[in-house]
C-alpha cells in the first residue's frame, strides 16, 4: 500500500466508524421497534452519503493511489485492467486524470448498486431467520448492527484476498464469471419454490456446530448475547441468531464481491462499493420488510443480474476492445431491476385463497 493509499483508507475506516459509533451510542441507546419513517430517513442518509462519496471520487479520486504524473497513471491503470476504459491523452495530464476520476467514480456507482440489489435477497434469508427463530422485533437492529460489524471486517478480508488472487492468477475471473452465471441460473430455476419456506433451528448447521462446543442456554434473556450461569458462560439464542446471519453474509459474499470484481478490480473500489452498500442494509432491511412482498418478480431480476454480470465477466477480454464501456454496465443493471419492479407493480402477485 502506497502512503496515499494507507491516508485514504484510514478515513474511510474512521468515518465508517464514527458512523456506527454514532449509531450504538446515539441512536441506539434502547432497543426499540424501528418504525417505516425511521427506517426510511436512514435508507436516504446512506445513499445521500453513498452520491457524496461518488462527487469525492469524480472530482479527487486520483488521491486514492497518488496520481501525479503520467507515469503513476499508467500504472494504475494497466495494474487494474482499465487500459481500454481511461483515454489517456499523452499531452493533456488534467484531461487524462479526469477521464480516470469519471471511469473510478462510475465503477463505484455501478459496484454500490450491484452490490445494493444483491443485499435484497440477503434481506429475504435474514427475515426468514428472525422469524423462524422467534427473534422479537424490538430486538432486530441490535442483531443486524453486530451482524453488519462482523461483515465489514469479513469483507475486507475477502475482497483483498480476491484482489490479491486475481493480480496472480488472472483466470480467476473466468471461474468467478462461471460461478455466478450458475448461481443466477440456480436462483431464476427456484423462483417457484415455497413462500413460505422455514428454517428448523436445532437443525441448522451453525447451531449443531456451536452446541457442540459451546454451552447453549435453552431461551432467550432480552437482549444479551451471553449469560453466566453456575460459574460458565452460556450462549443465548439471539447470539446463535447473529451467528447464523454472519455465516449467511459470508455466503453471499461469495456472490456478490465477484460480481463487483467484474466492474472493477481496483480492491479500493470494490471494497468501497461493498461497505456503503452494507451499512445501508440496515435501514434498507427495515425499510423493505413490510413490502417486501410487492416486489415478486425481484428476485427474477437479480437472477438475470447475476448471468449478465457473469457472462461480462467472462467475455470482458471481447468486450472492452469493442468499446463495451462501464457506463453500459451500469445502464443494463439499472435497466433489470427497473423493469423487475415494474412488472412487479404492473402485474401483482395473486393471493392464493384457502378453500
């Protein structure tokens, strides 16, 4: 990592921070019911600050690897697979510069909402956890707050170990390209499975592992994770709950970090794009669960996400010479989930009746 590299993440990591820092000791000072208008102000605030962080890329992204010379910005570019994406114009520095601050900022846009349309099928899982554990809602945001804590410090692991991995062994991609048209096509051939599919606690897999090695108190006690019972610490379910909804992100992530590396695979950026897009799923998860159910043909949509973005992935050497910019990438995406929630409002889901 470059000095400017280090300086740059460090206050991403500090903003980051001080945000769930302001959140725990601010906002979350009891545990309450988290209301559709709460839910919905936070929903805008993160993707206020998601825009905010796209202006900072568009207008001094070059900070991020200390672009000061055609020389460092050819690096760059070529380190990152961009040559065909960033005209560098060999007597305009300023010109060329910019055309790579516009191409970083557009990555970014386009890897946040990837990323943010795939949270939404995380949103399906982490509801049928809740409620086939019996989590009371009151109880929800504290749980997805330590759950999205656990999922930044996992995401960064991951996503610069893939970087690292990819800048190795560049067929990576095309096994990541192969893996998520399958995953899209798996997810397009369930779409009429059950609604109402459960989950049996004492069978999933994360409780038989933990009971086997932990002791596990038998009911929950409010909101505590751990209680200390004849001298030993016992686990609660609702940390069982957060367990299980950690193992769930790092499943996804399998999903969703290739998908972003297909845009770009500066680590900076995807790791970015990942981060705002988990600190709003939050108030996204809040805002969407009494909803959730308009929206039918969603998961259809972030099926063909998925095979669109893995065909790109494995077609990006044929694509790029012909001129297939990032901005396309991000048209096409924009398009799937605009038409997905279309056709769901347009066409409502029937409501099956009991004879």
């Amino acid at each position: 990592m470059s000095y400017n590299e280090i300086v740059f993440f460090s206050i991403f990591l500090i903003f980051v921070g001080g945000m769930l820092a302001l959140d725990l000791g601010v906002f979350s000072k009891k545990n309450h019911i988290i209301t559709f208008k709460e839910a919905g102000i936070w929903s805008m605030v993160w993707v206020a600050a998601a825009l905010v962080f796209y202006t900072i890329l568009y207008t001094h992204g070059d900070l991020i690897h200390g672009i000061e010379d055609f020389s460092r910005l050819r690096e760059i570019v070529y380190r990152f697979g961009d040559e065909q994406q960033v005209h560098i114009n060999d007597h305009d520095f300023a010109e060329s510069v910019q055309n790579y601050r516009h191409n970083l900022s557009i990555e970014f846009m386009t890897g946040y909402l990837t990323e943010y349309a795939l949270s939404v099928d995380n949103i399906f899982v982490i509801i049928m956890i809740f409620t086939s554990f019996g989590v009371r809602e009151k109880y929800f945001k504290k749980v997805l707050f330590w759950g999205i804590l656990g999922a930044i410090i996992m995401r960064f692991g991951f996503i610069f170990l893939g970087a690292a991995l990819i800048q190795k062994f560049a067929w990576i991609l095309y096994l990541f390209g192969g893996f998520l048209i399958f995953t899209g096509a798996k997810m397009f051939l369930e779409q009429s499975g059950d609604d109402d599919e459960k989950i049996e606690p004492e069978k999933h897999f994360i409780v038989r592992l933990a009971s086997r090695y932990f002791s596990v108190f038998p009911r929950y006690v409010g909101e505590y994770f751990f209680i200390k019972k004849n001298g030993h610490v016992m686990l609660t379910p609702l940390f069982m709950v957060l367990l299980i909804i950690e193992f769930t992100d790092l499943i996804f992530a399998v999903d969703s970090v290739p998908a972003v590396f297909s845009i770009t695979q500066d680590p900076y950026v995807v790791f970015f794009s990942n981060i705002f897009a988990i600190m709003g799923l939050r108030s996204m998860f809040f805002f969407l669960t009494n909803i959730m159910h308009l929206f039918h043909y969603l998961k259809t949509g972030l099926a063909v996400l998925l095979i669109f973005i893995g065909g790109k992935m494995i077609a990006h050497h044929w694509l790029e010479p012909l001129g297939f910019k990032t901005e396309y990438s991000l048209y096409i995406i924009i398009g799937i989930l605009g038409v997905s929630v279309i056709a769901s409002l347009a066409f409502p889901k029937k409501k099956h009746h009991a004879h």
